[in-house]
C-alpha cells in the first residue's frame, strides 16, 4: 500500500501545467500505484480559505482515494469554523498551515497562539516548510517546538523539513533543518518526502532516512507539482534504499496510515 500524504486540489500558483481535478487525481493516482491521497485546496492556501475548503469538501464526498486537509489560517480566524468539516466529513482527517502563502509568520506570538488554540481539536497538522531560500515563516524548529506541546497530535513537516539546493553549491541540497530538529526528536513528528530533490540528485533520499530514520518518514509527493511519471520516480527512489523492506513499507503507508487513521 501506498499513501501520498501531500496534494492539492485544484491550481497551484495559477499554473495550467499545475492543476488537477479530482478525475486528475485519482488518475494519477492509478498510474503510479498509489492507493490514497490526502489534500488541501489550492483555493484555500492561494485564494479564499473557505472557499477552498468548502470546494474540497464537496469533492471528497464524490471520490474513492481522496482525503483531506482542513486549511487554517490565522489571518483569517473565522477559518477556525472550518474545523467542524473534521466531524461532519470523515473524509477530512486533519489541518494544513500554509505561513509562506498566507503571508504570516509562525514565530509571530499572535500567529503562533492561534494556531496553538486549535492543534488539540485535529488528530494531525501538516506544516508547510519552505523549500525555498529567502523564505521560510513555519521554520521546522518552531513546528517541533509547537509539537512538544500538543503531545496527543501529530505533526507532519512537509519538503524534509526545507531542504533547499544551496544556490553556490548546487550539487548539494542544504538540510541544516531536517538535521538541526533530529537530535532529541518527538514521537508525534514526521517529515515527508514532498520534494524534487530526492530523486535529482543521488543520495539525497539516503541521508533523509540517515538523519530521520523510517520511523519519522512519510510518503509524500506535493501532486500535481510532481505528476503521475515523477510520483513513480519518488517511489523508484525509496524502493532502491538498501534498507529493510519493513522499513520502506512504514515510509510508504504505514506512518501516514497511523497518522490519518486508516490503520
């Protein structure tokens, strides 16, 4: 089993080369052999959180291998109503913070307290974590620090961690912050693999499992940005780790299964 713990709905930075309907979806999903698929919306994260939530909300209670993210934002914190979707729709199974896009810091105290006061009312958050040099607003020491306060809750950082490719050294991808939250690690935080480094250059997915071990990732693949080829090159990538088949069937579905409480 398979199970991708990181899409979108809909179109990503308004690009037409990075959009996908829910029939997109699945079918990327059946080509690549990935059996679900959790998502926010891009309306909610680029556009309207509501709007994008409400949209998404929709479209689950049509589809077979879509789950889904309620999006907060803090900005707007009559977003919180949103979170009555995780009740009223089983297929919703956790929370995306989006900092970068929604233009707030998550070391702002007032930002940081807001999404604090709603971490106990999901089973899991998934943090975006900028993989991008120059940004980075939900820094993945503060989403650690956030995650040893809500112990009963898990927390997903996406793009290992923020690993970035070091622009004067192109031909090694920075990850001072995957290593930099290892030491000392809680039980409730995983980090996913939604990230085009990993199979750009060799060896990256190697020290991801080095510094995080199979126990801390999950499976993810920030579809549509990475289609149905380059969802099979993500999984190529882990299936060609020299480690123990139980372990890459715990990166590929068994953490997230636990976290989205398929399992």
């Amino acid at each position: 089993m398979i199970i991708d713990i990181h899409g979108h709905l809909g179109n990503i930075n308004f690009a037409p080369f990075w959009q996908a309907d829910a029939g997109t979806l699945e079918s990327y999903c059946r080509q690549a052999g990935v059996d679900k698929i959790c998502l926010s919306a891009s309306r909610a994260i680029m556009y309207d959180v509501r709007e994008g939530n409400a949209e998404l909300d929709a479209v689950l209670r049509r589809t077979e291998k879509l789950l889904g993210y309620v999006v907060y934002d803090p900005v707007f914190p009559e977003s919180a109503e949103d979170l009555q979707l995780l009740k009223s729709n089983s297929k919703f199974r956790g929370v995306k913070i989006h900092p970068d896009y929604h233009g707030y810091s998550l070391d702002s105290r007032s930002c940081r307290n807001a999404v604090e006061a709603i971490a106990d009312q999901t089973p899991m958050m998934l943090f975006h974590v900028s993989c991008m040099p120059g940004t980075g607003f939900s820094p993945a020491g503060t989403v650690v620090d956030i995650a040893r306060h809500h112990p009963d809750t898990n927390f997903v950082l996406a793009h290992m961690a923020g690993i970035f490719q070091n622009g004067n050294y192109p031909y090694f991808p920075n990850m001072d912050s995957l290593e930099s939250i290892m030491d000392d690690c809680p039980d409730n935080v995983f980090i996913d693999t939604a990230h085009f480094l990993m199979y750009v250059y060799p060896g990256v997915m190697e020290k991801m499992y080095a510094l995080a071990g199979a126990e801390h990732i999950v499976f993810g693949t920030d579809v549509p940005l990475q289609g149905p080829m380059q969802m099979r090159f993500a999984i190529e990538t882990i299936n060609a780790l020299d480690i123990p088949q139980t372990e890459k069937e715990m990166i590929f579905s068994g953490n997230a299964a636990r976290i989205l409480r398929l399992a």
